[in-house]
C-alpha cells in the first residue's frame, strides 16, 4: 500500500524553509487500554481520525506522511508540523494532537509539570544538538560563554544539552544570557549577530555546519532519545488507532534501513536543505535502527536531567520527576508492533 518515495532533486531545492517554523502535538486524561494485536487482529480504521505531528527532527514521520500508510488504512489523518519538542509539548498539552515528537527530556519535563501523556516509542538516538559559534568567532569553548548571549529553545533538548555543557565545564547558567528562542530563530540570530552561540538542532544545525558555523562543544551522551509521545485519553479511546501508528513507525524504521538515499531526499524537500545536508543528519546523527522499546536505557538517561529541572526552578520538586519517570513509559503498544503491515 506504500507510495512510490520522493526522488526529486528539483523538488528539494526548491523546498521553502519556513517548514521549519510551523508547530504541532496532544493533551488527555485516562488510562491506556491494552491494545488488539496488530495485523489479521487488528480493528477496522475506517472513519476514525487521528492528529499526528510530523518534524524535521523525527525523520520516521516524514517517511509515515510521505508515503501514505495511515491513510490508506482508512484514517481521517491531520497533520501538523512541531517546530521543536517545546510546541509538540505545547500541542499535545492544547488537545490539537494525539501523538506528538519530542526529545526524551522534553517528555519528562512535560509529565512532571502534570502533562497527561506517555511515550509509546523510540524514534531516534541521535546526536542533534551541540553548541555552535558562527564562522570567525572567537568562542572556542563553554568557559568562553561567559558574558555571552546564547540562544536556546526552553523546554527542548538543545536547551539541556547546554545546560549539561555548562554544569560539566563549571559554568553557572547565571553567567550566561539566555535568549530563548525558536530552534530555527536561534539560528537566524546567530547569523545576524544578535547572539553570539547557540545551541543548536538538526537538520538546521547541519545546515549550519556547511554554511560555516562551528559544533565547538559536542557530546553524544547530553542527547536524549527521540521520543515519541501519546496523550493518554487518545491511547484509552483508540487503541486500535495508537497501534496502527505504532506499526507505521516500525514499518518507517525498516523503510528507511533500505531506502536511506530516499530517507534523506524526503527530509531535505521537507526542512528546505541540500541534499548533502539532508544525508549527513540521516547517516551520521541519527540512530533510527535504536530498540524502539522504551525501558532502562532511556530512564537512565533522563535520571541525569531530571535534577536540572529542579534545581532551576522548571519543576517544583524531585518528587514530581520522580513521579513522572516511574509512569512515564507505556511500551505495550510498541511491544506488539508489526513492522510489516504497512509493506
């Protein structure tokens, strides 16, 4: 039931780069059901509707809107882009989607301020944000961002990453000036010299990269996973509906095993990149072949984070974040995936 994928070189260039800045994602109350298993089990579809974000950052849901699964199983889809995990969590919070993409410490933030929702699949493990200088800058270093304006989206986890840089280079957050804006607003302001770093997203970041800019403060493990998060009135309502897009996203990860050049022409039509940009996020900063089970690996990453959200005021108390770790996870729907019911 697949589409034939995106080949178009013509298509990507002319792609418009204000893609990056519309938003999208849910909010809800209840438990979640244990859903029908997948394939020759599963409920008809046909005239339910779901609201699903798509985002440069979640290249698994462009391959799922691209390539039309969800639809053609008989869904009433509406789409709407996040720009950043703070607007998914914004969204899924409004209502104005069921099932949203944000960084796994986005997700933590969210619950443990009394967002109803749960994740219900990895996405990515990636490398998506580092700090960036633009070209010619003296600032080499986190000590040198001192006195300095950093741009930063709130709520995101460019956002934590920086604040991990500095704890772990013996900077306080109060010897910096934050700017907090929009992921591709942080750019545009480095560029025009309004701040003088950035911590950066991908693919914006990537694209960066190529234009000049330097990555001057990298670390893989201040990244958290790629979250893929649920309100929880949408997985009580609709478990035959969270389900199918839990099997879209498996299918969308065996997708984009096989077809990585397409993987990286679908994301560069969609963020306005060049293709070689495009292709260094898919085969350098993104992990999509990750366990898509959410456990273990992930709370021991957001057990480093959650303190930071405290200590800075974002969450009134640990007890509130320890709350949200131990209830955070829904993983019986990704347990039951069939990533081939899409082929």
């Amino acid at each position: 039931m697949s589409r034939t994928p995106f080949l178009s070189s013509a298509l990507v260039a002319g792609a418009a780069a204000t893609a990056l800045l519309l938003s999208g994602c849910v909010a809800g109350e209840g438990q979640a059901a244990e859903p029908e298993p997948a394939a020759s089990g599963a409920a008809s579809l046909e005239g339910q509707t779901l609201n699903i974000d798509f985002a440069t950052y979640n290249p698994l849901s462009l391959i799922i809107k691209d390539q039309g699964w969800l639809e053609d199983a008989g869904l009433t889809v509406t789409w709407v882009q996040s720009a950043g995990s703070n607007k998914a969590n914004e969204a899924l919070r409004a209502g104005a989607i069921d099932v949203g993409s944000t960084a796994g410490s986005a997700a933590l933030l969210a619950r443990s301020n009394g967002s109803p929702i749960h994740v219900i699949d990895i996405y990515s493990q990636p490398e998506w944000s580092a700090l960036v200088a633009p070209a010619g800058s003296s600032i080499g270093s986190v000590d040198d961002l001192k006195g300095k304006q950093v741009a930063a989206t709130k709520g995101t986890d460019p956002y934590f990453f920086l604040l991990q840089a500095l704890e772990a280079e013996g900077v306080s957050p109060d010897d910096i000036v934050l700017q907090n804006l929009q992921h591709a607003d942080g750019w545009a302001a480095l560029q025009n010299g309004s701040v003088d770093a950035w911590a950066g997203l991908d693919p914006i970041m990537a694209g960066a990269e190529e234009e000049g800019a330097t990555l001057f403060f990298r670390n893989v493990d201040f990244n958290s996973y790629g979250f893929l998060n649920a309100t929880e009135s949408f997985l009580a309502e609709k478990p035959d509906v969270a389900q199918a897009v839990i099997d879209a996203y498996e299918s969308a990860r065996a997708w984009a095993a096989e077809h990585p050049e397409d993987t990286a022409e679908i994301l560069a039509e969609v963020a306005g990149l060049d293709l070689a940009v495009a292709t260094k996020v898919i085969t350098e900063r993104s992990n999509l072949d990750v366990d898509p089970v959410p456990g273990d690996a992930q709370v021991e990453v957001l057990e480093k984070i959650g303190p930071i959200f405290v200590e800075l005021g974002d969450v009134a108390t640990q007890q509130q974040v320890d709350e949200a770790l131990a209830t955070l996870i829904d993983d019986e729907f990704v347990k039951r995936a069939d990533a081939a019911r899409f082929e």
